[in-house]
C-alpha cells in the first residue's frame, strides 16, 4: 500500500506541475475572439435575423396557405387517429421509462443525460471553452474535492479477511501461498505459516545485517520485514480461529511493540475483536485510547468498538419509552453520540448488525468507509453486539437520528470529512455481482425518468378517454389546435405590417 501511495502522490505532482499556474491564461486566436463577439450580441441579433428571413420567404413558402391547409387537415381527423396517436405515444414513452429506470439502476446514471452531455453537447458547441474568465479558485477547489474523494476511495487490505491470496514470491512466502491457496483447513494454515515464520526469521535477520550497504539493501529489509509481519499476524489469527485467544492477543500486542510504526497493517482492529472475544473490555478502551485519535485514520472496527462500549454501560436499562418520558441521562447521551460518530463514519453498518440486510463472506480488500468494510465488520463483531444485553435495541432506537445532524447535501461532513462519492463504483468492484450494494446517500432518480414516467402516464389517460369519449375529446382537441393556428396566423400578419413599414 506505501508503494500505491508513492505512486499517487508521484502522478498528483507531476500533474500539478504541469497545470498552469492560477490567473494565467493563454493567448486567444482569432477563431476565439471572433465566437466571443457573437456569443456576447445575444438574442436581439438571433431574432431580427428569424424576422428578416421570414419577411424574406414569406412568399415562396407560402406560410398562410399553408397554415390554412394544416387547419383543415387537423379538422379531418378522427378520434381513432388520436387513440392511436396518444396509445403509440404512450408506449413509446413507457419503453424509453423503463429502459431509463433499468439504466440507472445499473450504472447510477441516466442514459439520455449521459448521451446529452458526452455527445450531442460538443455536437452544438457546448464544450468548455477557453475564452471564460479565469476560474482558478473554482478549478483548485474541484481537483482539491477529487484528490480528497480518491484519498477517501482508497482500497485496503481487510485486516480480518479469509486465508487467500500473497504479493510475493520468495521461500517464506511461497508458504504462504501454499498456507493461503492450498491448506483446507486452519490447522494445516497455521502448519504451513509456522515454517514460513522461520524461513521469514532467517531472511529477515540476513537483511538487517546488510540495511546500510545500499539503498537496495534497505527496500530489501522494508519487504522482508513486511512479509515476516504478515506471518505472524496469520498466525494469530490462526489462534484466533483455533480457540486459543490468549495466544493470539500475545502475538499482536508483541507485534504492536516490535513494529510501531507498521500501523497501516491495522494490526491493532484483529486485537480489538479478540479482546472483545474475551470480554476484556477495560483493554479495549486501553487500546481505543491510543488508536481512536484525530490525527490516525480511522475504520469501522474503531469507531463502532467505540460506540459499543460506550452502549455496554447503559444499554440493559435502556427504554424508549422511559427515555423519551425521562429524558437522556448523560452516559445515554454519551451512548448515543458514540453511535452517530459511527453511524456517519460508516452508515451501511447498522443494516447488516441489525440484520435488515443479508450478511456474505466479507472480500479481501475493503473500501474505508464503504459497503465492503461494513460487510467485513459486520460479519466478525455481530456477536458482540449480541452478546451485550440491548445493544442492538439501543443502535436501532437511535442510529437514523444521525442523517437529521448531517449537512445535506452532503457538501460537509459533521464530525468527518464528507462522505465520498465515489464508494459506489469501488464497492461493485469489490463486491460479487449477487449481492446489492449499499448506496450512501440514496440517490435521486434522474429528471428524465420523472419526465418519461409523466409522459408515459399523461399520454395514456389521454389515449382512454379518446377511446371512451370520442365527441368531447375531438371537440377538446379542435379548440386547443385552433387558439395557437390562429395566434400564429395573426402574428406572421402583423410581423409582415411591422417590416413592410420598416423597410
């Protein structure tokens, strides 16, 4: 993960660099100043050209002969013409609906906003242009908010996941392939990790005495030391697994000791399910103290243990009715922030420790803040929150109180930063295609569905009643094509008066 990290912040510099600097803007061709100068006449110039034209051609298109002519061709219709013409309408509509809503579901995106915008949009010269103002500070804020939503999307290695998959070829981790792919049972993996863990010991002890010979000596120890970290981690959970959980905290908390630094490993969450396991609930607020700070990142693991010890203290008294009587006492009230702190940090948990969402394996990786790390959570500390008498009544009298104290729309967090955009699509990767996603915040259905559902109904009630009243609708629709024939008529007439007289 340092190493897609480098690489981020590599490509984030390279392309500052390369930006122009703010306030600066290139020279304009003629091209541009001359589409600027008609972009800035208006409309005034647009419609005296429209009337100069139709003056121009008023004969030869014959406009009121014609207009005449459409008046008694719309006079000889049928009401069967207009059941047809509203029924086809109608199902035209209704198949464009469909198709949108089917669209959307599936891509989060409305298919004729996605054409408008990427297509016909440069067709008509809508593309941006060069020739606007400078608008550094909007641009800096858009490529800040963007590079804060890829920092946000970030995907990490699940710190509880299942025995699969190894990054490196060499003798100790050539048994953690065997140990993560082949062994089928926790048994055979903690055999297997255990001659990992001294083929790692012996490379790892080779390369601490050869760190300061070159810098390729010193990435060698980095890896090596990564990989040896790694091991050990398996192995406790391999205990973990196996039942013996004394074991398993030993190993992590010898491992937070010898490895400080390696705190991305997020070692730290497998030692606080483990505790919790244990009931060790004191060690877990020790642990809490020193990971739960402002300047560490934070997860799920952190922020929901958090908010279950706190729950742990008032919960078995806990009643809504007797609450909303009484009123919060202060350790409630204390309770209650903890969940929404958690609630906003990650809000598809609650479904899942509720149980209105279906639980699957949790992934290998996981997305920070995401469906994925909420699956992942959920699935190993759900018994805790059993276990404690009324934590799961408490979380859900109160954990959609949350939505009301957060800004929307979401342009700032609360107690966090703003909840990404960007989840969605990273979550679907991560995630088999079965399972539904959780999305956060619901998104609102696309203006052309509502237009397409409008007209697909509007359309359909007017194709019944032509149907059902032939007479009045035929009439109805008489009076609607006469009042604007006859507007148009009158207003060419008095547009051919109003240029006679200025030419």
């Amino acid at each position: 993960m340092a190493d897609v990290d480098g690489l981020g912040e590599a490509a984030s510099a390279a392309a500052s660099s390369s930006a122009p600097a703010p306030g600066l803007s290139s020279p304009l061709g003629w091209k541009e100043r001359l589409r600027a100068g008609l972009a800035g006449t208006g409309a005034s110039l647009w419609f005296v050209v429209g009337l100069g034209l139709l003056y121009a051609l008023r004969v030869p298109l014959r406009l009121c002969e014609n207009l005449a002519a459409v008046t008694v061709f719309l006079n000889s219709l049928t009401p069967k013409f207009y059941v047809a013409l509203t029924g086809t309408s109608s199902l035209i509509s209704g198949l464009i609906f469909i198709f949108e809503w089917w669209y959307f579901h599936k891509h989060g995106t409305s298919f004729i906003e996605q054409v408008s915008v990427n297509h016909l949009r440069p067709l008509m010269g809508g593309t941006e242009s060069s020739i606007s103002e400078p608008s550094s500070s909007s641009n800096d804020r858009e490529s800040e908010t963007s590079r804060q939503n890829v920092s946000e999307c970030k995907v990490w290695r699940n710190p509880l996941n299942l025995f699969r998959g190894a990054e490196y070829r060499s003798c100790a981790t050539a048994y953690v392939l065997l140990a993560e792919e082949e062994a089928t049972t926790i048994v055979d993996a903690e055999r297997l990790f255990k001659q990992a863990l001294k083929a790692g010991e012996t490379i790892y002890k080779r390369s601490q005495q050869c760190q300061h010979q070159s810098p390729q000596h010193e990435a060698q120890l980095r890896r090596d030391t990564n990989v040896l970290v790694y091991i050990k981690r398996r192995l406790a959970m391999c205990a973990r697994k196996l039942g013996r959980i004394r074991e398993a905290v030993k190993i992590m908390r010898d491992l937070m000791k010898e490895f400080p630094p390696l705190t991305m490993l997020n070692i730290h969450e497998n030692l606080l399910e483990s505790l919790l396991e244990l009931q060790a609930y004191a060690d877990v607020q020790a642990v809490l103290a020193k990971y739960d700070d402002i300047s560490l990142p934070k997860s799920a693991a952190i922020c929901y243990t958090a908010a279950l010890l706190k729950t742990r203290t008032v919960s078995d008294k806990f009643s809504p009715e007797t609450a909303s009587r009484r009123g919060l006492s202060t350790a409630e009230i204390n309770a209650v922030e903890a969940i929404h702190r958690a609630v906003e940090f990650n809000p598809h948990v609650p479904k899942y420790l509720l149980e209105m969402k279906s639980l699957i394996l949790p992934p290998e990786h996981i997305l920070k803040r995401g469906d994925s790390e909420a699956i992942a959570y959920a699935f190993f500390h759900l018994q805790h929150w059993k276990r404690i008498e009324g934590a799961l009544n408490l979380l859900q009298c109160t954990w959609e109180g949350t939505f009301r104290m957060i800004p929307y729309p979401l342009e700032k967090g609360h107690l966090f930063y703003p909840y990404p955009s960007c989840t969605e699509t990273a979550d679907r990767e991560l995630l088999p295609t079965f399972h539904h996603v959780s999305v956060y915040p619901k998104k609102e259905l696309p203006f052309f569905i509502h237009f397409t559902a409008g007209l697909c109904s509007s359309t359909a009630v007017i194709a019944l009643l032509t149907h059902q009243f032939p007479e009045i609708m035929g009439i109805f629709a008489k009076a609607i094509q006469h009042t604007p024939l006859n507007g148009k008529k009158n207003g060419i007439q008095k547009k051919s008066i109003i240029l006679k007289n200025s030419f």
